[in-house]
C-alpha cells in the first residue's frame, strides 16, 4: 500500500513540475486562470504530492521492504559526502555567485547529485523508485531548460565570491542540520548508522 501512495504522491509532484516546462500550456493556464490561482493550484498538487510521497514511503519501509540489491557499506559513507556539495548547490542557487554563473542551474545539479548518492546507498524497491525518479526530472528539466525560450523566473542577480562564500558557509551548517537532526529524526535513519 505504501509503495503504491509513494508513486501516486511522485506522479502528482512531478505532474505539477513538468508542466511548467511545458510553456505553451502553462502561460494558458495562467491566462485562463489568473497567476495567483495557477500557483496556488500548483502549490497544492505539489504539496499534495510531497505527503504522499512521504507518507508513502514512510509506510513502506516500516511495512513492505522489498530489497533488490544490497550496496556495500562504503557506498553510504560516499553518499554522506557527496551530501555536502549537494546542499551547498542548492543553496548557491539563492545565493547566486560564480557558481551559479558555472552551472547555470545549480539547484538541479544538487538535486541530481542528492538523489544519485541515495541510490547509490539504498537498494530496495521503493528507494530506487523515489530517488530514480528524482534524479530522471532532474535530467528531464535540465535538458527542457535548453530549449526554453523564456528566462522562467524573474532574474535573481548574481553576486561575486562573496555570494559563494556565503553559500558554502550556509550549506555547511544545513549538511550538519539535514544529517545530525533532520535525517535520523524525520526520516528515522541515522545518517552515519546501520
């Protein structure tokens, strides 16, 4: 039951986030809808989806684990470092600087870098579900962005060193918080256990 929540959850979220790459579609559902009730709608579907999704794969792993395949134990202690460059990515871009002017899209490249090292640490049915699915729309919006003829967003102006400086500094202390607080608390995985 929880695996099939988790991907209902994970077709609802990424229903919403796809079709805002789909530009044509999206600027009439704002005609038609007006901007403030198209992201509100979107925020719900996403919001909604996001429970499932946790719901979901919270119900799964405490009652249907089904394991496929089983990583090495040095495949986690990689995946908690390359947590630490994920979390600065996305933070970097709010923060923009020199390495958002690099990437262009750091916030997907911290996404696909998150969802790729869980997949290298979890081997179980409902982990290669959620995190392959992260990380084939994360792949999936950053070749759409290619092809977009709009800029998207307003533009956030992009800073100098500084801004990364400050990114990395944020991003330190938020790795420490997702894996000493967040991580073992709400997920109910200690980050460096089992």
């Amino acid at each position: 039951m929880g695996l099939l929540v988790m991907i209902l959850g994970l077709a609802l979220f990424f229903a919403a986030h796809v079709f805002t790459t789909k530009r044509g579609a999206r600027a009439q559902a704002i005609a038609r809808l007006g901007e403030g009730t198209y992201k509100i709608l979107y925020s719900v579907v996403s919001l909604a989806g996001l429970a499932l999704i946790v719901w979901g794969f919270a119900h799964y792993r405490a009652t249907g684990w089904i394991d496929v395949w089983y990583p090495p134990k040095a495949m986690k202690h990689l995946t908690v470092a390359l947590m630490l460059p994920a979390v600065i990515l996305v933070v970097a871009s709010y923060l923009r600087g020199r390495i958002y002017a690099t990437l262009k899209h750091p916030m997907l490249a911290g996404i696909k870098l998150w969802a790729f090292a869980h997949l290298l640490a979890n081997g179980d049915v409902g982990s290669i579900i959620l995190f392959g699915s992260f990380l084939a729309w994360g792949v999936y919006d950053r070749i759409s962005l290619k092809h977009r003829k709009d800029a998207g967003a307003p533009p956030i102006p992009v800073g100098g060193i500084t801004n990364d400086l400050i990114a990395i500094a944020v991003g330190i202390v938020a790795y420490l918080a997702l894996a000493f607080a967040f991580h073992p608390v709400v997920i109910g995985v200690p980050v460096m256990g089992g």
